[in-house]
C-alpha cells in the first residue's frame, strides 16, 4: 500500500477516526438497522479528512427478491 501523504499540508502523520452513536451512516428505507459506524482517515496535522468508510457494509445491501 502507497503512503499517504496529506494534500493540504503535505503531512504523513495519519490517524483513524470514528463517527459513531448518533453519527451511524444508516440505510435509506430500513426503518429498524442500527447502520454502521463511520471510519475516518485524517490529518494528524491540519485535520484534513482524507477518505471515510462504513465499518459494516453489508448493511447497506438490498436483499435479494
């Protein structure tokens, strides 16, 4: 894997982060999921947030008919 490197501040200290409780990402039109946490790449430097993803995707899939 490539390093990564910030493009604002030109930093390579990156940290993970989570939005988590009232942050969960939750599925359109699923009354009841819980949804996912949401996993952060940042800056450690400026607090650029490089990219996010949904700990748990497959909660997000469409059941198949």
């Amino acid at each position: 894997m490539a390093e990564t490197k910030c493009p604002v501040c030109g930093s390579r200290e990156i940290g993970k982060g989570k939005f988590d409780g009232y942050a969960a990402l939750k599925p359109v039109g699923k009354v009841f999921s819980t949804g996912s946490s949401v996993i952060v790449n940042l800056c450690t430097d400026c607090g650029t947030i490089l990219g996010m993803k949904v700990e748990k995707p497959e909660k997000f899939k469409t059941p198949s008919p």
